[in-house]
C-alpha cells in the first residue's frame, strides 16, 4: 500500500515539473516575441494626431457660433478633414463679427469652412454660392415639372420650351444645376412639400444669361436628379416631329428645260432636255 502512495506521489511530482517547464517555455516565448515587436518598430513614426474644432452643442442654421460653442478634439494629422479649424482664432478672429452655421451640426461633429460663413456675414443666399457662381431665381408652378419634398442642395436638370424656325422644341439648356433656395430660404434642414413659388439656383454668369433669355421667351421646367446621380447628360433637344416619329419629307425637285415657240398668234412652251 505504501509502494501505491510513493508512486502516485512521484507521478504527480513528474506532472508538476513538466507544467513549470511548459510554462517557462510559453513566458521565454511571448517575451522574445514581445522583443522583436518592438525591434520592428523603431524609427517608425507614431500616429500623430492634431487639434481639431468641433461642435460643442447642436447648431441649427442661422446661429451664430460663439467660442463657448465649440470645443477641440484629438484628430488624427493624416485624416484631418478639407476645410476643418485648427484653432478657435481661426474660426472666429472677430468676437464682435462671429460666423454663422449654414447647416445644421450635431456635438462633436467637426466645424468645416463649407458648413459656416465668412466672419460677420449672414445666412443668406450670398454665403451659399461657389467662388465665380451667381444666383439666379426660377419662377415655378404647377406645370414647372417638379414638386414633392425638396430642399437647398438638391440638384436639378433645366429645360427650355419655346418656338424656333421649325415649330415648338424643348432643349436641355444645363444639367445637375444646385439649388440653394427655394422660396428664398437657404436652409438645407428645412423640407418644402408641395410646389414652392421660387427656385433659386447657382450657376455660372453665361448660363445665367441663357436662362434668362429662355425664361422671357418660353417656359422652363425643372426635373429632379437623384443623389448619387453623377451621369453625363449630353446635348437633348425634341420637337413635334420627333416626339410622333415623324420623318420629315425630302421631295425631289427634277429640272425642267423649255423654250418659247411662235405658232401664229399664239406662244407654245416646248420641254427639251437640259443641257446642264
């Protein structure tokens, strides 16, 4: 009996003695992984980061932002997005004459140069429009083409109906146009359902003449693109003729050669052939 107890005695010693070994050798290897770890990664740089501004509360359009509104954040240097703020002198270097929200910003979200205007300038139509663009507003009813839920931002095909030489046509005049008002309101938060009275749009000085032009000689309508809509729409024009498939009619004019003849009192036209 005492021989089994020395046995199994000795077994369990072998078994704790190959667990501590077996642990060494797990703990040698993690560190020497560890080791070489950190070996690969000298002189690589670290991941910079950069301050960044961001809303420090809800800003809905038309609020002035105030220093007390917003905060910086830690922002990776490599992803800072275009347009960001740095710092709060750059945001707002006049207290007296601060920037607007043109959209609406929720906490945390980053305050960019598209989303606020220029120092002491309102939320108007003005503060909305690209460098080299112009406003231009659309008079809009019920048979303008479009209704429904729009709102500044969407983006929109403009075509021209009138008369020409050949009848009434219908011609795309200018593709995907950004509207940045409709019924003078240039708030990008705010859905108008129905048909608004007024579209304003942004468009360059010489398509701006065009519509104007096509707004005092025919009518214009309007036709929604989707969002992520980015086809090229080229030159479209329809007439009369091809709406119903009409070919037009090409008659062939045959030349016909005759000379005057006297028969006593009487003149008589005599066909002969063309010599041209």
């Amino acid at each position: 009996m005492r021989g089994v107890q020395i046995g199994i005695l000795g077994i369990g010693l072998a078994l704790a003695g190959f667990g501590v070994y077996m642990a060494q050798d797990y703990v040698s290897k993690t560190q020497a992984a560890m080791a070489a770890a950190q070996a690969n990664n000298v002189g690589r740089p670290s991941h910079e980061v950069v301050q960044v501004l961001v809303a420090g509360r809800p800003l809905r359009y038309g609020e002035p932002i105030q220093v007390t509104d917003v905060r910086t954040i830690d922002w990776p240097a490599n992803a800072v997005p275009p347009g960001a703020f740095l710092d709060t002198e750059s945001l707002i270097p006049d207290p007296t004459r601060p920037r607007v929200a043109l959209r609406a910003m929720e906490p945390m979200e980053p305050l960019l140069a598209v989303k606020v205007s220029e120092p002491g300038q309102p939320a108007g139509i003005a503060a909305m429009l690209t460098p080299g663009s112009r406003a231009f507003t659309i008079r809009v009813d019920q048979n303008s083409g479009i209704s429904g839920t729009l709102r500044p931002s969407d983006t929109i095909d403009i075509y021209w109906t009138g008369r020409s030489e050949n009848g009434e046509v219908t011609r795309l005049l200018s593709s995907s146009v950004r509207i940045i008002a409709l019924d003078e309101n240039a708030d990008q938060d705010r859905s108008f359902n129905g048909v608004p009275r007024s579209i304003t749009i942004e468009a360059e000085p010489e398509m701006i003449a065009s519509l104007a032009q096509g707004q005092s000689t025919g009518r214009l309508s309007l036709s929604l693109v989707g969002l992520d809509d980015a086809a090229e729409t080229g030159s479209i024009q329809v007439d009369a003729r091809s709406l119903l498939g009409i070919e037009a009619r090409v008659e062939q004019v045959t030349e016909r050669c005759t000379v005057r003849t006297r028969r006593g009192s009487e003149v008589v036209m005599i066909e002969i052939p063309c010599t041209n």
